[in-house]
C-alpha cells in the first residue's frame, strides 16, 4: 500500500520535474544455452516505480544482445539531458578478470573471441553513467556463489570493475536490487549509502559520498505536538546542517558535544572517521572549490600528456590514472603528492606543456627539415630522371617521400605506355593479373609471360603484396587503435587540416582518409619518431593536436 500510495503521489507531483532523467532495465532469466538464472528477470517489476518517480524507463528481459545494444543506444541518447540515470543489470555475468560483460538470453557459452556478440559490455555502461557524475547509480544482480570457469580465460561473475569518477555501483540478488529500487532509490530524501551500508547482502562500490539522494522532496515526518521536543529537534537539526555546511572535524565534534544521543550521532562519527581516513582530505577540497569544467579537465590531462605523465584518457574525469599522473608530476615538481591539483600547480603545468609543445615543434621542424634534405638527394641520384628504374629505386627507398607522388604518376605513365605496346596476349594476362591482384596471379603471370612487358611490374607487386603479408598483424593493430579513438568527422577534418599547416600533404580537408591521408600520417609519424603505421593513435593524436582543443 505504501508504494501504491507513493507511485500515485509521485505521478502526480513528479513527472513534469523529472521527465529528463532516464534508467535502464536489463534482465535475463532464460538462457536457452545456458543454466536458468533464477529471478534474473525480476528487476523489471521496478520499471513502474521508476517511472512513477519521473525517470525515461528503457527495460527489456530475456533477450540477445542485439535488442538490448539497441535498448542501451537509445539509453544513451537520452543521458545527454538527464540529471539522473539509474541503470539496472541482471543476469548472468562473465569476465576476463579485468573486463565484464552480461550475457544475452541467446549467448553461448562464453569465450574470449565471441563474447562480445553476445555479452552487453559493463565497462559501456559505466562511461555512459560517468557523463552525469554524482547522480548515477548502476546495480547489478547476479548469484556470487556461482564461480564457475567458463574454459581458460573466463570465468562467472563480476571482474575489476574500472569504476569512473562520480558513479556508485550497487551489487546484490535480483530481489535485493529490485527492493532497493523500489524502498531507496525512488523514495523521496531516503539517502541511499547509508540504506546498502546497513544491509551485509548488498555491496557498494565507487562513488560513496557521506549522503546521496536520488529522489529529493519527500513528505515532512510527523512531529509530535509537545513543545519541548519541537523546540529540540529544530535545534538539534539546524546545528546539524551547520555541520555538514562546515564539514570539519570540529564542527561534527561540536554537534556530538551538544547531542551525544542526536539522531545524527552515527553520521556524525562516520563523517569524523572519513575525514580522519583521507590524508589528502583538504588539498580535495582545495581543487573542489575550483570547481574545474570537463573541458578545463581536459585541457589538465592534454598538458599532463604532452609532458609524458599518462593519465589514461582524455576525457575530463579525473579517475585513478589522472591521479597517479598529477601525483607523479608533483613528485618530479617538489609538491606533495597528494593527486588533487591547485591553481598554482595548474598554472605550471600550462606553462611546462607550453614549452614542450615548442620543443616537440622545433625538433619535428628539425627533423623535418632533414629528411627533406636526404630525401631530395636520393631522388635527384634516382628517380629525377624520369626512368623506371630509378623510380622504383626511389619508391623501394622512401615510399612516402616527398617525390612519391610524382614517382607514382610518373611509373603509372610508363606502365601505360607499355600497356599500350604490348602484345595482346601480354596485355591480357597482365590485366588479369592486376585484376585480381593476387600472388597467384601474379606468380601465374610471370610463369606465363617470363620475358613479358610487365615483369618488372609484377615482381613489384608481388614483393608489396608479400610485405603487406608479413605486416598484417602490425597493421591490423594500428587499425585497431585508431578505430578505438571513435574519432568523429570534425576530429578527422582538425587532423588533415593540421597535417596540412606542418607541411605534410593530406589531400582534401573532408573527414575521409584516404590514401594521401595515410601517407601524410606516415611522413607526420616518422618527423616524430613515432611508428609510422599510417593510423593515429592516442599518441600521435596529442602531438598532432599538441594545444589544439579537441
């Protein structure tokens, strides 16, 4: 009757206030390759309070991946407005030990090259909540007892979650996170930490602050008429908010002097043993009071970056690899390593990344400058004569060179005048060959034709066409780690354009990498001493876009 009461309450009074917050609803019951996960489908019974309390509910149970990516999009797309997202998962879990995923009703079992067909990433979900810190809660729903392996690298259950700054992680039964939902998280002013601190059934991890509501304007408590009592407690609580507004040592002791039995005697001693417990307690504050944007984030973990301090990310949360980073470069600067920055040491490190940056541009100018010098003496012993021979001596040298370009053009130019020279059978078993552009192909060529038009042409490509071979691997990895950046079209135009003002020429400014682009990147890597794969990674990024803001 209670929920009844409060679901009709909040329906009324709520949804106009809170239309923007969104929570998620994942649950999975019915494996059909899988054991049955009792209950597993239990937590959607929370979906009508959530939305009674104001919340975009998204909920789906018992099934694939596919429905519930499309489900957890949609999710996403509404977190850009929300002011509190509440996610609930339940299920069966697996992990690699560092990386987690919840199984769909169709996943097979589970092994380390397939699950992510079949498996909801954990890890997604939580950068999704990071984007509303403070006011995001994920809960997962899983049986710990079941510690089975699924074959040599996994296994059931929950990994080491990499939990960001500003999200609390909620673990229990399906039973226990449905109740949560329905008795904490939707009721108005009931502070949640404290509510899973009092159950030993449920775990809480990441974001703990001393009090977080997420359903704030409940009724008022009823107070009894006796004067006395209403006088008290007034003061009682008015001292109370002046100790959470001081939030010192002294204060909360000044409170428990005045009200050793108050009602707020137990926060009160866990506030003291917090604050004793965090030896890094005022300099937090200190950066607190900044009160430092995402961007302004960003721009600390670009500099902290350019001076070789990995922060793990540029992202503007300053989670447990921005910390180790400043707390690393305040030991190298003669601070105190606490991993909380000041406006002094923000200044500092501006200006240090300021100066690195002049120095990475002045010897990539340098460096520049000398390829350019040993580049154009190759070519004029090579291919500036116009020959075939020493092009493809130049290209063999410096395939991305500055006189590529021209090398390429000039060799397609030959080719065509041989094509054209050609006897027909010559010019069809070539044209074959490059149809298909194989090494059967060509080897099938050469064995055809061994005296033919296109030999040399042939012996060329298969040469590349083996090397290609040889670096897959190293290429497939490079692509890879470009593809992770998730770079966007404006990002990709900021690239070429950049690759263009140092000098390097990368085609049409248009978001499309195309094979001038890649060449472009390549000359770019190898000024900078970097890998030169022609893809971007996150290193390259940050020298290319070195005090450019992305």
């Amino acid at each position: 009757m209670r929920r009844l009461l409060l679901t009709t309450a909040l329906t009324i009074m709520a949804m106009p206030v809170f239309a923007e917050d969104a929570a998620l609803i994942l649950g999975v019951e019915r494996y059909r390759n899988l054991d049955r996960f009792v209950g597993g489908a239990a937590v959607a019974g929370a979906a009508p309070e959530l939305e009674a309390a104001g919340y975009a509910v998204d909920a789906i149970s018992n099934q694939s991946a596919a429905e519930m990516r499309k489900l957890l999009n949609q999710f996403q797309a509404r977190s850009a407005d929300a002011e509190r997202l509440v996610v609930a998962m339940s299920g069966r879990f697996a992990t690699d030990g560092s990386r987690t995923w919840l199984l769909s009703a169709n996943a097979p079992e589970p092994t380390l090259f397939d699950i992510e067909q079949e498996g909801l990433s954990v890890e997604s979900v939580l950068q999704v909540l990071a984007t509303v810190p403070g006011q995001s809660v994920l809960l997962l729903a899983y049986d710990p007892s079941d510690t089975e392996s699924y074959g040599p690298s996994m296994r059931i259950g929950l990994g080491d979650l990499d939990i960001p700054q500003g999200v609390t992680v909620i673990v229990g039964d399906p039973r226990q996170v449905r109740d949560l939902i329905e008795d904490t998280i939707v009721v108005p002013d009931v502070e949640i930490v404290s509510a899973v601190q009092e159950d030993r059934n449920i775990a809480l991890f990441g974001y703990r602050p001393k009090s977080l509501v997420m359903q704030a304007g409940g009724e008022i408590a009823d107070i009894k008429p006796t004067a006395p009592y209403i006088v008290d407690r007034i003061a009682e609580n008015l001292q109370w908010e002046q100790a959470i507004g001081a939030d010192t040592l002294e204060a909360y002791r000044a409170y428990m002097r005045a009200y050793p039995r108050g009602v707020h005697t137990r926060d009160a001693n866990e506030a003291i043993a917090a604050i004793l417990a965090e030896p890094d307690r005022a300099a937090r504050l200190v950066e607190e009071s900044l009160g430092l944007s995402r961007d302004q984030r960003r721009e600390i973990q670009r500099d902290l970056s350019i001076l070789n301090f990995n922060t793990r990310g540029i992202d503007g949360i300053f989670g447990n690899g921005t910390r180790a980073a400043i707390s690393n470069w305040q030991q190298e600067n003669g601070f105190a390593q606490t991993g909380y920055v000041t406006v002094e040491q923000i200044t500092r490190i501006d200006a240090q990344a300021a100066r690195r940056s002049a120095q990475l541009e002045a010897e990539a100018a340098r460096e520049r400058e000398a390829q350019l010098r040993l580049d154009r003496a190759y070519w004029e012993e090579t291919g500036a004569n116009g020959r075939e021979p020493g092009l493809r001596s130049y290209l063999d040298r410096y395939p991305d060179g500055f006189y590529a370009e021209r090398a390429t053009t000039a060799l397609a130019e030959i080719e065509q005048s041989k094509l054209a020279q050609a006897q027909r059978d010559d010019r069809d078993a070539w044209t074959a060959a490059r149809r298909t552009d194989t090494v059967r192909s060509y080897d099938r060529y050469l064995a055809a034709q061994p005296n033919g038009a296109f030999r040399d042409e042939a012996t060329a490509r298969l040469n590349a066409l083996r090397a290609e071979r040889n670096g897959a691997a190293s290429t497939n990895q490079a692509q890879a780690e470009e593809a992770a950046l998730n770079l966007n079209a404006v990002t990709r135009r900021l690239i070429e354009s950049r690759l263009t003002a140092l000098g390097f020429e990368a085609g049409p400014v248009d978001g499309e990498f195309d094979g001038r682009t890649r060449r472009a990147i390549r000359q770019f890597q190898r000024s900078r001493n970097l890998d030169p794969t022609g893809y971007v990674n996150q290193a390259a990024v940050v020298q290319l876009l070195v005090r450019l803001k992305m």
